[in-house]
C-alpha cells in the first residue's frame, strides 16, 4: 500500500543553480546547529526538489550520499530521516566528502567546538572575485624581462596617482609603496614625532594596528569618541597633537564620517597646526551613491592629512602593497624616514598592479564586486532584520562589514556562542578603547558571506542571546 506523504518543511535555502554538494554541507550544516534534530523526516526527493528548483536527481544523489555516510537513514516504503548520532559526527568534523576548506577544531571552555561553518571576522576581501584571466595576463606582461629593475614600483606609483586622482580625488606629489598599511601609520607617527608631536588621539573603539604602531613610536594614545557621524571633532584638544581616522568607514563601527565633521577635523587641523592619518582601508565601497571622496581631497586639507590606502580590501591581503601620501607639513620628515626604513614591494608584484590598474581593470572589479557585496549586504541586513528585529544593524552603507549591536547581553558573550556554533566574528569589546564606546555587539563582515549562509548565520544569532541568558549571562548598561 503506498505510503501517505508526509507535509515536511526543510528551512533551508540555496543559490541556484543548486549543487548536490552544496545542498549536502546545506543538511550538515542544519543538523549541527538544530534545523534538523536527530529522528527528523526529511522532505521526498520530489518535494525537496521543487523546494529547491533544481532537478530531482540533484536531491537523490545528496541523500544517496548522505546515507551512505551514516548521517541519514532512508528506510524503504517509509521515508529519510536524519540518524541518531548524525549532530555529534558533524560536531566532530565528520564529512561525507572532501571539501576544500580546513576543518579547524578550536577548544573553549571544556570541550571542542564544532567544525567552523564561517569566518565572519572581517579584513578579507573575497579573492575569487578577481578576473583570474585578466591577472594572468597582467603577471605575463609585468615579469616578462629576465632583467631585475624597478620599472615596477615606478610604474605602479604613476598608475596609483592617476587612480587616486579619478577615483578618491587625492592629488599626490609623492606616493610611498609600503607592504602593509601599518607601515604606513609607522612612517607618519616617527615623522610626526620628529616634528615634535607628543599627543596622539586613537578612534574609541578603533583599528589595533594603528594604535600599536603610534605606541611603539612612543606616543601615549589616547582615546577619542566616534559617533554617527564620525570623529567627534569637540573632544580634541586645542594643542597640536596626531589623530588617527578611518572617515570612509570607521572602524569597526561602521560609520561615514558626515561632510560637516570632515570640514570641522581639516578646520581643528589647520587651527592647531596637527596632523591627521587617515586610513582609507575600504574607502573604494560605498553603496547606492558615489563613495565620498577622501579627507585628504578637502580644501586644505593636503597640508595636515596624511592619507594610507591598501590593496588588501580592494583585492586581496596576500598582495601587501600599501601606499602612503604624506602631508606638506610632514613631507621631509616622512621622505627622510621612508628612507630609513627601506621598505618595498615586490617588483613582480607592483607590476603586475601596475598593468592591472593602467588597463583598467581595476576600475571595472571595483564596480563588478561593489554589485557582489552590495548583494551580499543585503543579504545579512535582511537576515537579521527578519530574524533578530531587536538588535540594530549599523554601518551598512558603505566597506566590507557591519556591526550589528546588542544590548541584552555583552557583544563578547555572544562571539563566544556563536563560536561554538560554528561561527567566528568579533564583538566590538575586541577593539582597543571600545570601553569609551557605548555601543555593543558583534562586528561581522559580509565579504564571503553568501545569501544561504546569512540565514543560517541569523538563525544562530537569534538563538545566542537566549542561550547567553540561559546560562547566567548578561549585563546592566550603565
């Protein structure tokens, strides 16, 4: 007698074309964080399909897949459901294929946390998004001499000036090639310091690496509050000083420093005669209208702002190139310690960057990805939205993360929940200085994260709190 169908739900959705093996890590990926407990019947192979609108044989072969593994029973003339055991083999790191991600196992507390689902934390671009073919060619075209030469470094430095000019209306006499941005917050605290600057002001919550930088050069860095709209100019002291700045997108908050404040910090410079960094690590991702241009484009401004841009955000981290535009005020004083330090970039490495930005490529993968991350911001914003209406989601207008903020329970509580969830962000008490801030929560980038994943990453946010509370946490705001 034929079996009467049972009218199951499977919570799940993915990006089409729909793949056997991604909707295999999908039910994996459900049962360790509960959407599917052990016992639970699974929809038919055709209802599931339909679901999912992809072929049949898509879900018949992930179910074929899944019990042979042993994480699913498919019991004859009654159905498929999940096997007892399945949750604590999936915690464990159990597959039923070989993926291409590691499988790391990190230990809090008493006992190990599930295999990690994502990596939220942001600073990483999505590297796949490069047009692989057009670097190719753009690494033939820049190592094709057997010769050494510095054709490279000269060659980026003028295709960097041209895209500044075009793209963050920086006009730049000299431009300083270093391998990473922190580099660059190093050669303009020592100048600064030459200068006799003795004060140095640090965004509250901000950037750990430039607050270390300016420490080991040996300013005291003190804290300065941000609000919504940017560096709050008021909190400055009258005296000459350095103040360090992310205005595009501050960091980790996620705020857009307003024009007025802008105009306010160049104005307090220019009064004081101080100098300011200003880190424009994602400055190039601004969404829905043009990217403001940078600090240093301000009438003015050029004489007391010292702009640090990076290729770590824009492409990828694996590339360490930065570069560094010092201030006029500052300008011996960086070019006497620039080279001192005598630091470079990788001559294959500045010239494959170079033909990549001369040729145009790079301005149409910033509008490619922009679209990309743009969708993917969406994304999470909806997520979250629908599933965690209580807990504000900030900074969502421009770069590569948000911070989405809590109030019930401390931000630290709950990265460390989501963790054992299989999920890795950062809580905003991370940051140096966050103690002056008074807003809370997790800061999750978006960069990688797909539409599927920001669901299940929603769901297990929705789920933190409650378990955090559960277990004795929480906090009174003072």
């Amino acid at each position: 007698m034929a079996r009467t169908p049972r009218d199951v739900h499977l919570p799940i959705s993915l990006p089409t074309p729909v793949r056997s093996r991604r909707l295999v890590d999908e039910l994996l990926a459900a049962i360790v964080d509960g959407r599917l407990a052990e016992g639970d019947w699974l929809p038919s192979t055709r209802v599931l399909a339909r679901q999912l609108s992809c072929s049949r044989s898509v879900v018949t072969g992930c179910y074929d897949e899944l019990i042979a593994a042993g994480f699913l029973d498919g019991i004859p003339g009654a159905g498929t459901r999940v096997r007892a055991g399945a949750r604590a083999a999936v915690r464990l790191g159990a597959r039923s294929h070989v993926t291409e991600e590691s499988a790391p196992v990190v230990v809090r507390g008493e006992g190990a946390v599930p295999r990690i689902i994502g990596d939220l934390r942001p600073g990483v671009p999505d590297g796949s998004l490069i047009d692989a073919r057009r670097w190719r060619s753009c690494v033939r075209a820049a190592t094709w001499t057997p010769e050494p030469s510095t054709a490279g470094t000269t060659a980026l430095t003028a295709a960097l000036g041209e895209h500044l000019r075009r793209h963050r209306g920086v006009h730049a006499e000299e431009i300083l090639l270093t391998p990473g941005s922190s580099c660059g917050f190093a050669l303009l605290g020592e100048a600064a310091w030459d200068s006799g600057i003795r004060r140095a002001f640090v965004e509250a919550p901000g950037y750990a690496e430039a607050q270390r930088e300016l420490a080991r050069v040996g300013f005291s860095v003190e804290p300065v509050e941000v609000d919504a709209d940017g560096v709050c100019v008021g909190r400055l002291p009258d005296d000459r000083c350095l103040v360090y700045t992310t205005p595009a997108h501050q960091y980790p908050l996620g705020h857009r420093m307003s024009v007025d404040r802008r105009a306010r910090l160049v104005e307090w410079a220019r009064r004081t005669g101080s100098v300011i960094i200003e880190d424009d690590y994602d400055g190039e991702f601004r969404y829905d209208v043009p990217p403001l241009p940078a600090l240093q484009a301000l009438p003015g401004a050029r004489e007391f702002v010292g702009y640090v841009g990076t290729a770590s955000k824009t492409l990828t981290v694996g590339l360490a190139v930065a570069w560094t535009v010092p201030p006029g005020v500052l300008s011996d004083a960086v070019g006497r310690r620039y080279a001192e330090r005598a630091w470079s970039v990788a001559e294959p490495v500045a010239g494959t960057l170079a033909e990549f930005i001369s040729r145009g490529h790079l301005a149409t993968h910033l509008a490619k990805v922009a679209r990309t991350y743009r969708d993917r911001r969406n994304a999470l914003s909806a997520a979250v939205i629908e599933r965690c209406p209580e807990m504000p989601i900030i900074g969502v207008d421009a770069g590569l993360h948000a911070t989405i903020v809590i109030d019930r329970v401390p931000g630290a509580q709950v990265r460390d929940r989501l963790e054992r969830s299989g999920w890795l962000v950062r809580a905003v008490s991370d940051y140096p200085l966050a103690d002056k801030q008074s807003v809370d929560g997790v800061v999750v980038s978006y960069a990688r994260l797909t539409p599927a994943s920001a669901v299940r990453f929603a769901e297990a946010l929705r789920r933190a709190v409650p378990e955090v509370l559960s277990e004795g946490g929480g906090m009174i705001r003072t």
